[in-house]
C-alpha cells in the first residue's frame, strides 16, 4: 500500500499550538509536509498571547527530522492573515494547503451572553477563517492547487446549550466550506469540513478522563491530511471524527407536504392539520446543492 506524503507542499495550521492543532503539524511534517504553526498563545477565551505554544510544537517537528517554523499573529485581521502567509513564502517558498483550526470559547446561556461574547467568538472562528481563506486564495487559484478544511463542530450541526456564538459560528463555517468548495472546483481547491471531538483544553473540563482518554487529537489528525492530501478528490463534504471513528454528515429531506389550495398558499389551519406529513422522514431524500433543492419547489 502506498504512503500518503506531502514532500513539497507547505502547510498553515492555524491553532497549531494546541491539541488538535499540534498533532495536524506533526502528522504533516511526519509526512514530508513544511508546516507552518500559528497559535496566538492565548487562553481559551481569548486572552492574552504567547509564543511558547507554537514554539514547542516547532521544537518537536525539528527533533524528529521535520521542517517547521512558528507564528504568533492572530487570524482575526486580514493583515495579519497576510502576514502569516507570507511567514511561509519566505521560509519554504511557497502554501498549498490551509487548516482552519483556531478557536476559543466563551460559554454563556443566551440570557447572560454579551454582544462582547458573541462578537469575539465569531471574530476568531468565522471571520479569522475568512482571513486566512482569503489571504491564501489568489495562490491556490494561481497554481492550480489547494486544499482548505474548516473547522465546525457538532454544537454548530445540533446545536448546544451555553453555546449560541460558538454553534453560530461553527454552523457558519459549513456554509462557507461548502461554498469555497463550489468556487475553487475549477482551479484544483479542495474545500471540506470536519466536526472533531478530541481532547483539548475546550473539553478537558467537560468530560469525564474515561472518555478523553478515547478521543486523543491523533485520532482525528489522519482525516484532515488525507483530505489535504493530492490523492484526494472529496471537496464539499462535512465529516464527524473522532475515537477512530468518522462519519460523513449530508442534509436529507422527507418528501414534504404540498398544499392542496390551488394558488399553492396553505392556511395556518391546513399547516396544523398536516404538520405530521411535513415532518415526515419515512423517505428521505439526499439534497446536493443549491440548485436541487430549488428545483424541488419549481416542479
């Protein structure tokens, strides 16, 4: 059976002084890849910086024969984006895969949530994805060649109590995974999402150490490299990983309730009435794209 390898190709790992992050560097660079490991260094909320994170990660792909270098801007900015590109141009002369990996938590019930919680959530997840998407883009598009995985989660897919910013972003980045993946089809961009569990300092106090013991990162890490890998074709896909496992994630629809009024406009009444039929999942139906699921409603 043939090795995976990534001789040749840089990879941005934003986050990559964390769990998840960490072991996304090392299986890279154990495999060839030149890595480049951004992690602001801040607490889990958001707070603070610190250089420790991604240096240590750096001194462990070196120790073991690998290439690396370290970064400490934060995603959140486009010049900051730009820079962090640019870290690796300047080290291995050029970026063909990205990994959308860094977070931070700001858990409140929706009634205790501030405008400063949700913001600054949505600031790191969402818009530092879209910074460093876009700091990347243009050299993807050139070369003929990239690959981005987004970072979503399972509080985005279903929903999470305490959660409301951080499922609102993470949801929001299926959305965008699944469009870059529509844009960057011609030019050889791969896009896909992962919803991780893992050990990480966001779920170390969460869960019991039975359970984390079971969800190493390193169970997730070989999903993200192949999905970065030039052997794999998948683009617009939302996968579920962890513990070994991996499950693919696609919206289906039953087969719905039509009105019977002839002008297609129901009452509120004939809603209640048929509110069983709507939500009927007997048959499900796969739903691909944008342009399927209208093309139910035009025929």
């Amino acid at each position: 059976m043939s090795e995976v390898r990534f001789d040749g190709k840089t990879v941005i790992v934003t986050g990559g002084g964390g769990a998840l992050g960490s072991a996304y560097c090392k299986l890279f660079a154990s495999r060839g890849a030149n890595v480049v490991v951004n992690d602001l260094g801040g607490a889990t909320s958001g707070e603070g910086a610190s250089q420790s994170a991604a240096d240590k990660v750096v001194e462990d792909i070196k120790a073991a024969g690998g290439n690396a270098v370290a970064s400490y801007d934060s995603v959140t900015e486009p010049e900051n984006a730009e820079r962090i590109v640019a870290t690796a141009k300047e080290a291995f002369g050029g970026v063909h895969i990205l990994v959308n990996n860094a977070g931070i938590l700001r858990d409140k019930s929706f009634v205790k949530m501030s405008e400063e919680d949700w913001d600054l959530v949505h600031k790191v997840h969402l818009k530092g994805a879209f910074c460093m998407t876009k700091a990347v883009w243009e050299t993807f598009r050139e070369q003929a060649y990239g690959r981005v995985v987004n970072t979503a989660s399972a509080a985005g897919l279903y929903g999470n109590f305490g959660q409301a910013n951080y499922s609102a972003a993470k949801m929001g980045l299926v959305g965008f995974g699944q469009t870059l993946a529509i844009e960057g089809l011609k030019y050889n961009i791969n896009s896909n999402i992962i919803a991780p569990i893992a050990r990480s300092r966001m779920t170390e106090e969460l869960l019991p150490p039975e359970v984390l013991e079971k969800i190493e990162p390193e169970t997730v890490a070989p999903l993200v490299a192949w999905l970065c890998s030039e052997e794999c074709e998948e683009s617009g896909a939302t996968f579920e990983v962890g513990a070994g496992k991996v499950f693919f994630v696609k919206l289906h629809r039953g087969e719905g309730y039509k009105s019977a009024a002839p002008d297609g406009v129901a009452t509120i009444e004939e809603l209640r009435d048929n509110h069983g039929k709507i939500k009927d999942l007997t048959k499900l139906h796969a739903v691909n794209s944008l342009a399927e699921s209208t093309l139910a409603f035009i025929e």
